[in-house]
C-alpha cells in the first residue's frame, strides 16, 4: 500500500512523467524482491541500512554501472523520505549515503556539418513515414525540445501565424519556443501529409504512426539512430544527443547562457552549464585566433 501511495504522489503532486515514475517503481520493487529472496522480507519499511548496504554490495558487483546504482539508491531515499513524511517511519535509514563516485559523462554533440548533411544531403523515406522523420528530427534539433515533450506535442500548441510552439515540460511547466522558418515549413507540409492517413487515432497528438497512434519513445529513438548514424560515427546517436547539439550550437554562435536556458525549460542555470564544455573549446579556438599575444 505503501508503495502504490509513493507512486500516486509523484504522478500527482510531484507531476513526474509517467517514464521516470516506471523507473522509480521498477527501481523499488527490485528492492522489495532482493528483501524477500535474501532475508524473507515481506515489507521495506523498516529494514536498517546494513540491509541497504547488501543491497548496494550486489549492485556493485553486477554487471551495471556506478551510475544506474546511484540513480537506484536514489528512488530508495526518494521513497524513504516519503514513508518519513506521511510518519509511517520516524527515519530515512539513507539518510547518510554518499553516493558512489562515478566517472564525468560527458556527450559529444553532432557538428554542425553532420546536422547539415542529415537535413540537406540524405534522402529521406517517401510518403508520410519521410516526411514525419524529417521534421522531428529538425524539430529535435531547432527547438531543443526533449524527446517526451516532442511526443506529447499537440496540433493546438502549433502556432504556424506566430511561429512558435507551446510545449509542455517537465512538472507540467509550459514554456512558448520559437520556429525557424525551414521548421515551420516542414510542419505544414507534415500536417497536409498528416490529413492522408486512413485512421487516426490520437488526433490531438501532432506526431502519429502509420496506425494513426501516438509516436512513442523507441520509434523516436529509432528514427533519430536510423538517419543520424549515416552522416556520424558517434556511438550514441539519441534524441537528447540532438537537444545537446542544439543547446552547444546555439552557444558556439555566441548565444546568453540565460537565453539557452530558457528555451531548454532548464530551472536553474546549473542545468544548462552541462552544455558549455564544448562552447568553452571554441571559445579557446577563437581566442588562440585572434588575441594579439597569441603569436608571441
């Protein structure tokens, strides 16, 4: 019962999207079947941290990272804190935890020129399956939208006379993010195409299968993966790989770091910092360039 009203309040009062409350369920039931098969457990809401710290030790020695065992712990505190709020425990038993050193993640974007050869250069499928792809590509990479905000994207929150886009981020936070004009272009042509389909289904929803359904993660995942890893290298070709590349991009050209924050929905600047490791790099390039000392 316990579990179920933890997960009630982030969908609700924390307004969590429904992926990140799946992870945290997930996270905790893991917990609770790891409680029952190694000390016959039948409830989580009262065990010590040196039951917790078992836990972490076979975490560890799996084969995940530092990191995913961290993202663990945390919904385990998460959840604790919560039993502590509604006074069904008087503790966190993680309350101490330190977290786990992990190594710097850190994600290259793609260049300007392969973001070029993507839209410009390779053919795109005919028909509607071409045209959708494209255009959330360059949606992806024009708005810095993230990956759910594209998919919950409704045929209301376009507005092709005053060129923007309403999106809905996380914690329900609406923020209005402008469209270039190759954007809005592909949106039109997308949303005539649009009109073609048989059946539709989720009519609100600006992205759609084939089916007339809402487009869902791994069908962006693998759209992006599909055209991107033709023009790059990189190992890691995802939607938010293009939300990175439209934030560095937009530095590199000498973008506010308050404006970049803004379109991004970041709450706070130390979100958006994330993305000036490779602005400074430029930065470096220009200055080596052009400072008059540089030479001597």
């Amino acid at each position: 019962m316990s579990l179920l009203s933890f997960i009630s309040y982030l969908s609700l009062e924390k307004n969590y999207s429904a992926h990140t409350v799946k992870a945290y369920q997930k996270d905790i039931e893991e917990f609770i079947t790891f409680c029952k098969t190694q000390y016959e457990l039948v409830s989580i809401d009262e065990v010590d941290y040196s039951l917790i710290r078992s836990w972490i030790v076979s975490l560890v020695n799996s084969p995940i990272s530092n990191r995913s065992v961290n993202r663990k712990i945390a919904s385990l505190k998460a959840y604790y804190k919560f039993l502590q709020r509604i006074e069904k425990i008087t503790s966190n038993p993680l309350s101490k935890h330190k977290a786990l050193k992990t190594s710097k993640k850190i994600e290259v974007p793609f260049s300007e020129i392969e973001m070029e050869e993507v839209l410009q250069q390779i053919p795109f499928e005919e028909g509607f399956d071409g045209i959708r792809d494209k255009l959330i590509i360059e949606l992806l990479y024009t708005t810095g939208i993230r990956r759910a905000e594209l998919i919950n994207l409704k045929i209301n929150d376009i507005d092709l006379s005053g060129n923007t886009i309403k999106v809905l981020g996380k914690r329900n936070k609406e923020r209005i993010v402008p469209l270039l004009l190759s954007t809005k272009d592909l949106c039109i042509g997308y949303l005539e195409e649009r009109k073609n389909l048989e059946i539709v289904v989720d009519e609100t929803y600006v992205f759609l299968s084939k089916s007339g359904i809402k487009v869902y993660e791994t069908l962006v995942y693998r759209i992006i993966n599909k055209y991107l890893s033709r023009v790059s290298s990189k190992v890691k070709t995802s939607p938010h790989i293009l939300r990175h590349t439209f934030a560095t991009h937009l530095l590199n050209k000498g973008a506010d770091l308050n404006s970049v924050k803004e379109l991004l929905g970041h709450s706070s600047l130390a979100s958006t910092q994330v993305y000036t490791h490779n602005s400074i790099a430029e930065l470096k390039k220009v200055h080596l360039a052009a400072h008059p000392r540089s030479k001597k």
